[in-house]
C-alpha cells in the first residue's frame, strides 16, 4: 500500500486511503504552503470546508502544483446552510474558490446546528436535495455527511435518491465510534477518520510512546498505520514539511496483533468525540 492506494466507494469511485487535513491551516500562506508540501509528499487527498475559510488559498495550491484534475480528489463541506437554495450558493462559492470545475467529494458539515436543531431532519433532506443536484450537473461525484450519527443517518436515507457513500467522523484510539462504524459499514458509507492524532492530544498517550519507541517509528505513524490496519481514511493535519511527510511514510511496517489489540484498548485517553446534538454552534 502507498500514499496513492485507493478505496473504492459504493458509487464506484476511488479515493486516496489518506486524506491531508486543512483545519485550522490559516488562510494565506499557511494554507497554501501545506497543501503545497503535502502535495509534494505525495497526498492526492485534500480536505477542506467553507467553514475553515482557507479555500481560496488551497485553490491556489493545487492551480501552482500543475497536478492533473484528475489525479486529485478534493472534499469540502456545507457549513451553516438550511435551504435549497443557500446550499446550491455555497456550493457554487466553493468551486468558485478551489478554481475547480467539480469536487470529488460534498459533505454535510454537521447534522444539527444549534440554529436549526428544531427540525434538521428537514434542513438535512433540503440541502441533501441541493446536493443531488449538484451530482446531477456534474459539479459533485459524490455526496455524503460528517458527524451523523444513526440516529442522522436514518431519516436522510429515507429521502435520498443518491446514497451517502461517505460518513466522515472523529475516530482515533481515544475515541473509535464503534456504534457508527458499524452503522456505516452496513450501509455501504465508508469511514473518513477525522482528527486522527486526536488534533494533537494523541502525543501524550503513554502506551503510544512506548509502541513508538518499539517499532522505530513516530506516535503519529503508529497511530495512522492503525487507522489504515481497521480500514478507516485518516486525515491527517499539519501545517510543518517534515510532519506532512512523516505523516504518509507508514507503509513500510505491520502492527503486531497484540499491538493493534492493546491501542484498541485506549478509549478516552486522549479526549472523545463531541455529540452532534449538543454542540454550540
Ligand atoms: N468533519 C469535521 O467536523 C472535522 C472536524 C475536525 C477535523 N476534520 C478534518 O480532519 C483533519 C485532521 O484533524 P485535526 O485537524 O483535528 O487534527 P489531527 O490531524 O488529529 O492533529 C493535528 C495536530 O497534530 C500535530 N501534528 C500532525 N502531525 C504531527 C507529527 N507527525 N508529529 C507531531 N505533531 C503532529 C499538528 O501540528 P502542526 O500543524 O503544528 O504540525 C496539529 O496540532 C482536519 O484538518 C480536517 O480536515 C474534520
């Protein structure tokens, strides 16, 4: 396996198995300089999001990396949309800002914002609609969510005519969302592992240093090679060149089972995932 080795979603199309996280990678030449290494790297995966406000700049980086269209896959997100039309908009702003003509991947950003918390149900089946449409004209590949959860999940299958073939969630050792990965697997909806390092707070896991110092590797590669062992799609984020690199040097080694059993084992040491319903924004 390598950096270009792909999944295959239910719709057929293929996405690089790691993803290079833009969160939190200023706007500017933070954002630009990242994607510019990471593409140098290897990655061929870019995730974004209207909510990171960093677009433009990561539109720019992949213009100047003279990569073909179709060798990339680029996934952004709908933020705080809640009709047709303001979806359609945001999707247009995106592909606008990315200088591309298609995104390989839309995803609903959150299943239930505070502001529309009364019925996401329908805010969900709106902008899911906008989405469809957005396959449809060939501005879009593939559509999915983030963050949901069954309970999400249930009613948008209910309505849509294109399947979600992408649920991206917070999973790392800390926190590995067992209930939803399960969910996702039976719905054909592949895994997307966001803050795979736990956005930082993987580091200071003990038992991770110790499997670092066993295997002659970083905690960071010990923890994406496990991402990759349980068939998730880590993001990995970074904003300096040699963590990005370090980030994709993974495939040259394999966990030992026990290993792979004992980091299992690390719920909630480094913080867990934030419940949808109760998030503050
Ligand atoms: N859908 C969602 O709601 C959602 C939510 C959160 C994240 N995401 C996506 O998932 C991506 C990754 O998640 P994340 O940003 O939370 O963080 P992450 O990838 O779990 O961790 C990033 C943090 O770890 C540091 N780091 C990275 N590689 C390192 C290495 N090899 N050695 C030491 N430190 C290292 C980074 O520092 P430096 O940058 O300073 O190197 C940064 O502080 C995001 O960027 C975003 O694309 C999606």
């Amino acid at each position: 396996m390598s950096v270009t080795h792909t999944y295959t979603l239910a719709n057929g199309y293929k996405i690089p198995v790691v993803g290079f996280g833009t969160w939190q990678s200023k706007d500017g030449e933070e954002a630009y300089n990242s994607v510019k290494w990471a593409l140098e790297s290897g990655y061929r995966h870019i995730d974004t999001a209207e909510a990171y406000g960093n677009e433009d700049s990561i539109g720019r980086a992949i213009k100047d990396s003279g990569i073909a269209r179709k060798d990339l896959f680029i996934t952004t997100k709908l933020w705080g949309t809640n009709s047709y039309e303001e979806a359609s908009a945001a999707l247009e702003k995106s592909l606008k800002d990315l200088q591309v003509d298609y995104v390989d991947l839309f995803l609903i950003h959150w299943p239930n914002p505070k502001a529309f918390r009364p019925d996401f149900v329908t805010r969900n089946a709106n902008i899911w609609k906008a989405m469809e449409d957005g396959v449809k004209a060939g501005k879009v590949h593939s559509i999915g969510v983030s963050n949901f959860h069954e309970r999400h999940l249930l009613p948008l299958l209910e309505v849509a005519e294109i399947k979600p073939v992408v649920n991206q969630i917070l999973v790392n050792p800390s926190d590995q969302q067992l209930d939803i990965v399960e969910f996702n697997k039976a719905h054909d909806i592949l895994t997307e592992a966001y803050s795979p390092l736990g956005t930082g707070k993987i580091f200071g896991v003990k038992e991770l240093q110790d499997l670092a110092k066993k295997y002659g590797k970083s905690v960071a590669q010990i923890v994406l090679n496990w991402q990759l062992e349980k068939g998730y799609l880590p993001l990995p984020k970074s904003i300096h060149a040699e963590r990005i690199a370090q980030n994709v040097d993974i495939f040259d080694f394999k966990l030992e089972a026990d290993d792979i059993e004992r980091i299992d084992g690390l719920h909630g040491k480094a913080g867990l995932a934030k419940n949808p319903d109760e998030v503050d924004f």
